[in-house]
C-alpha cells in the first residue's frame, strides 16, 4: 500500500507545472520572469529561496549551478523546511543557521567532497555506484531518470582532456553545471529520509526521521561562491528513444571530439556532446 501511495504522489507530480521557485525569496535574489533561475544580485548572503510548491514524496528539486563569484567562502546550500514560504514574515539572511534555527528544517552545504550523513552510532557505508549508462538512479522505491540528474561540462578545444570525467558522470559537486537535488523518501515508521542527490549519485540519507504531517517545502541557498541556479526539471518515467541513442554513443566512443565524425544528423550530435 505504501509503495502505491508512493507512485500516485510521484505520477501527480508529473502532473504539476515544471518546478520553479517561490515568489518569496530573500532580499539579494532575482528570478527570472519564469521564476526558474535564481541570482543572487549583491553581497554573498540573502540569497534564500524555495520551491513554489511543497513536494510530493520522491519528488525531486533539482537545480543546476549555472553562475559562479570569485572572492566568497561556501558554496550552495539545499534542504527541506516545514515552514510554508508565505507564512514568514521575513525571509532569514541565511539557511545555516538562521532557517535552521526556526525549527522543522534541515539543510545541508554541499562541498567538494560531500559525503552522507550517518545515524547515530553508524559508520557510512562506502556508496555503491552504478555505470554511467544506468537509466534510472534508484532511491528507496522511487525510479528517477539518471539522465537528467547529471550535470556535465561543455567540450571545448580540448575538452578530450576530461573525456574520463565526462564518461564517468562526474562533476565536483561545486562546479558549474553541476546539479543538486533534494527529495524524501517515506519511511514505515510514518517518517522520512531526506536525500541530496550530487550529479545523479544518491548521498545516502542526509537527515532521518522527518515529519510528513506537515508540506515539506525545497530550500535553495544561492550563497557565497555560487552565484546563480536553475531549476531542472525532472519527468519521471521511461529514457526517450533520443537519450537511449546518446547513453549508447557515450558508451563507445573514444572522446567527445569523435562524435564529430560519425554519421549522424547534427542535433543528434549536438545533443550527445552538450547535453
């Protein structure tokens, strides 16, 4: 019963317009007139922002870094607040602690090396990662698109120096066009797990034990050194035929640069190697 119940939140958000950001936000953010990007115009701090909706169970907020600023120390910040955006009277100046600190909130900063965090009296396991090419990244029972998840870098002249980076899905978690998302995944006991999800690897469970009698909102820090981010979204369901063909190329060519000489319509090898 929990698994389907579970399933028909996932398949209604599927319904909802593309995630975008909540008119509230704090005093140093400007969004776009779509409310999908998110920059942060001054200073290093005030940079708060959150879902528009509260989301579903399984339901992924995902963003990507699109804009970086020298100078500043720390870098995003993301989480799950049970704090209705509308309902704050002012928006905190930062996640950590100020947010926090209103209880009901759980927010992490995401840093090169970002690692779960374990339960009390528990060692975190080493993760286990699948091959690049797995369509689905697995998280409790929910199935979400890897594809989408994965930020990559754009090839350049010799972006075949990074070939073994680009293959393995990896992006340091900071980086531009590295992309962040936070869900929660129910639990029996009533409760949930919150995940990070860090260029489609699951961090594991980043908090545990948080209430779902309350709408969970998704909590975006635009902070420090990260300057901008976009919202992603993420369509829950099967690979398409044109993603299927690219994972397939990603497979077997030598580097990026390669895709130039193979006989394929050119939006299909400008979508292999941007994308």
């Amino acid at each position: 019963r929990g698994q389907l119940k579970i399933a028909a939140a996932v398949m209604a958000a599927r319904c909802r317009p593309n995630a975008r950001f909540h008119r509230v936000h704090g005093t140093n953010v400007c969004l776009d007139a779509s409310r999908t990007r998110a920059t942060r115009v001054e200073s290093f701090a005030n940079g708060l922002c959150f879902s528009q909706e509260p989301l579903a169970p399984g339901q992924v907020f995902l963003v990507e870094i699109e804009e970086k600023e020298l100078g500043w120390c720390g870098h995003l910040r993301v989480g799950l607040t049970a704090h209705d955006p509308q309902s704050l009277e002012v928006v905190p100046e930062y996640s950590l602690p100020d947010l926090v600190n209103m209880g009901d909130t759980w927010v992490f900063a995401i840093t090169r090396s970002h690692n779960r965090v374990a339960a009390d009296g528990e060692e975190a396991p080493v993760r286990a990662r699948g091959p690049p090419w797995e369509p689905f990244l697995l998280i409790e029972r929910v199935r979400i698109p890897r594809d989408t998840l994965v930020g990559r870098s754009r090839p350049g002249p010799y972006s075949h120096i990074l070939d073994d980076l680009y293959k393995t899905n990896v992006l340091p978690a900071t980086a531009r066009r590295s992309r962040i998302g936070v869900l929660y995944a129910p639990q029996p006991d009533g409760t949930a797990d919150m995940h990070i999800i860090i260029n489609g690897e699951d961090m594991g469970p980043s908090a545990r034990r948080l209430p779902t009698t309350r709408p969970l909102y998704a909590v975006v820090d635009v902070f420090a050194s990260t300057k901008s981010v976009r919202v992603i979204p993420v369509e829950y369901g099967f690979p398409s035929l044109q993603t299927l063909c690219r994972l397939v190329i990603q497979k077997h060519i030598v580097h990026r640069l390669a895709i130039n000489g193979l006989d394929l319509p050119p939006p299909l090898k400008s979508f292999c190697q941007h994308e």
